[in-house]
C-alpha cells in the first residue's frame, strides 16, 4: 500500500481528463508500488454533471471551488482555451498549488507571465502533455540533455497534418479527400484550421525551442505556412525525387541567431522523419556532445497524452519537478527573448514547380531569372500534360537565400509564359549520421 495520498482536481473530462481518471484508476496498484504515493481526485471539474451520472468522478463545475478545496494538493488543467483555463491556472498558482497542464496555446501567449506567477509563489508547472503527446520531449530538453549545447530541433508534432500527408502520399488523393477521410476518423476537428494552418505546430515549436535553445520564443517570432494549399502532384514529383513533404517543426542556430520555421517540407526517404506515418510524431535534437537523438511516439490520443500527464503528477509529487523548477534557469520568465534569424535571410536547397506554356524559350527566361538572382540549380525536370498548353516544370536547386527566391518567383510568375503562381517548397537534407 502506499504511504501517502495526494488530493487532485482534474479541470476538464474530456477525451485526455477521462484517459487520466482511467490510468489512475487501473494502474493505482502500480504506482502506488513505484512510488509509495496514491492519488485521490477529490473534484473532476465538467461542463454538465448530468453526463456523468453514475461514474466516480466527483463531478463538478465549479471549477473555483475545486481548485479552493483545502484537500486538493496538486490541480491538473485540461480544460484547453486560454481565457478560462488562464484564471483557473492563475487561482491555483496564487494558492502555491502546482499546476499541471496540456495547454500549449495558453503557454505559448502567457508563459512568462504564468512561469513568473509559479515562481512568485514557490510552486511549480508541469507541461509535459503539451508538446508531442505521450513523448517524452520536455522532460528530455529539460534534464536529460542538459549537459549539450542544442544546435537543431526539428521534427513532426502535428498528428492530423501527418494522417493528411500519409493518406495523400500513399493513396494519391487530393487534400481535401484526405482532409474528408481524416475528419470522419476522428483525426480532424470539424474546424481543421488550427492544425492545417501550421499554428498547433507553431505554438508547440515556440516551447520546444525556448527550451532547447534557453530563449524566450514567441509564437511570433516563427515563420509558419500550412498544408491546405499542398497539391497532390507535388507530393508525386517529390516522391519521384526521393522525397516524401511533411510539415515540420524546425528551429537552428544560424550564425549566432535562431532560424524557426513551420512549413510543409520535402525529407529525402532515408531520413528517419519520412517513415513517420498517420498520427505519430517524431522530433530529431542534435546536441554537441551526444549527437543526434529522435523522440518518437503517439503524439496525441487519449491514453498517450493521459500518460505524459500523469508523468507529471508523479514527478510533481515526489518533488523532483518543483525542485527543478525551482533551480533550472531555463524558462521563458528567466531567460532572454530570442535573437531570431529573419525568415528572407535564411537559406535552404529549394523545389520549384513552375506552370509553363509549351513555347520555345521559356526555360530560358525562368532559368535567367534564376540565374540573376544569384540561384544555381541543381536539376530540371519538364513533365508532359494532357492539354499540350502548360506543362509542369519541377527545378530543384542548391543553397540559396529565401529572399533572392522570393525576388526571382516574382520575376518568373511575372513571364508572359507562366501561369502564376509557381509552387515553392523547402528542402532539407538527411542530417549526416544517416550517411552512407
């Protein structure tokens, strides 16, 4: 039997709140023998108790007085949203009760501030569930890699954008099939915005990287383009490249700045990232010392995400969070803001697709503005349509510089011969421990 019981108060039942309730439940036996500890949740905060009639889960919608209750050491919001969940956060905070939370919107608007309110009072936020699901990752950037200066973080942390692009590279489908299929599996909210936007996965990268990198990262300071206007034939002609395009997360050092960027991306096929399929994540961190390293797994799902917050609960009860977040000079309300790389300065290989019309002299002209621009290319491909009007033209080029591209694109969609406008794409290459 364990030695202590620890009162909670769980904000929100829904999918994540009841995968909680389920492992405290099923596996009190196991932690209890782990840790010598047990968990009572004293208040399970709902929107409509009457939906939980007949279920032990003290159920409750003042969320006030659940957090209040004398009883209740430790409160766990996951009641998403940023205004309410806010106050609730804050109320607990100013009663020195540690918080634990999958909020990655409300971090990543008000982390300094909340971090600072933690502090203030001698307590603590846990976050483990806000970035990757049930992946270890904050825990990884906080303490197991403490000792590496991290010089790249970049990864898949967006399950419903990773089911979009599985389905359309496997299946050939449009997105808008894909993006039909994955809501009616549940994958997809009924508002995919937030998701297929690239923010979900901004907001998640401004944690991860302030972590990472010991910076303060707003959501601003990334560079973010989503995947609803992706096109099927892209992914083929990338697929004929050795390619496969995923939406990454990506943050590097760049000549004493920090490069952050979300945006649809092509990852050669021996990259570890490009077998990352349907709803898993996977985040790569280069450290000096060790080296490359993936975190990979369920980044959302009830019981995943469920996992990483009860991770946190223990980890809270036994003090070893509270003390670290107590000595660790890491978070956003104890370090500087970042020195962030602007977006036309960064530099990347590049797929260009262009719309010509099947004249004579036309690749002259768009390799000439190219080449103007200062852009060498590493390859041209002409495909046949149908039609016998345009064809698609697929350019892939060496390292260049995101704003002479910019100034070249708008050159060539200018052309009399191209139907504006010319997809543009970003390129990374297989880091080099996946060399040969």
């Amino acid at each position: 039997m364990a030695d202590q019981s620890l009162g909670i108060a769980i904000l929100g039942h829904g999918v994540v709140g009841s995968g909680v309730v389920k492992i405290l439940a099923e596996q009190r036996e196991l932690l209890a023998a782990r840790t010598g500890l047990s968990f009572a949740v004293r208040h399970t905060v709902v929107r409509d108790p009457a939906k939980h009639g007949g279920t032990q889960i003290n159920a409750t919608t003042d969320w006030k007085a659940a957090i209040d209750d004398p009883s209740v050491a430790i409160v766990i919001e996951l009641m998403g949203g940023t205004d309410t969940a806010g106050a609730a956060i804050e109320r607990a905070l100013k009663l020195g009760k540690p918080v634990i939370t999958a909020n990655k919107s409300l971090l990543a608007s008000r982390g300094p501030e909340l971090f600072a309110l933690a502090k203030k009072h001698n307590t603590c936020i846990a976050f483990e569930a806000s970035c990757g699901g049930g992946i270890p990752i904050i825990q990884a950037l906080q303490q197991g890699l403490v000792a590496n200066r991290i010089d790249a973080l970049l990864g898949i942390v967006n399950g419903t954008c990773n089911v979009i692009l599985t389905r359309m590279t496997r299946n050939g489908w449009s997105y808008a099939d894909a993006l039909k299929e994955a809501q009616k599996l549940g994958f997809a909210e009924a508002d995919p915005t937030m998701d297929v936007s690239g923010r979900d996965a901004a907001q998640k990268l401004a944690i991860l990287a302030g972590l990472a990198f010991n910076v303060r990262v707003s959501e601003a300071d990334i560079h973010v383009e989503g995947i609803s206007t992706l096109q099927a034939d892209d992914i083929k002609y990338a697929d004929q490249l050795g390619y496969v395009i995923k939406l990454l997360v990506i943050a590097e050092r760049v000549e004493g700045k920090i490069s952050l960027r979300v945006h649809p991306t092509l990852v050669h096929k021996t990259d570890v990232l490009a077998e990352v399929s349907g709803s898993f994540n996977a985040i790569s961190v280069f450290g000096h010392a060790l080296g490359h390293t993936l975190y990979y797994g369920r980044g959302a799902g009830q019981l995943p995400t469920a996992s990483a917050v009860v991770a946190d609960l223990v980890s809270v009860a036994l003090g070893t969070t509270p003390l670290a977040f107590k000595q660790l000079n890491i978070f956003p309300d104890s370090v500087p803001a970042a020195q962030v790389l602007p977006f036309e300065q960064l530099r990347s290989r590049y797929y260009l697709r262009l719309t010509a019309r099947d004249v004579p002299g036309v690749m002259a002209d768009a390799t000439r503005a190219l080449g103007d621009a200062g852009i060498s290319l590493s390859a041209i491909s002409q495909h046949e349509q149908s039609d016998g009007q345009f064809v698609p033209v697929v350019i892939t080029t060496h390292m260049a510089n995101e704003g002479s591209i910019g100034k070249a694109l708008k050159a060539i969609d200018a052309l009399p011969t191209i139907k504006a406008p010319t997809v543009c794409l970003r390129i990374i290459d297989q880091p080099k421990e996946f060399g040969a």
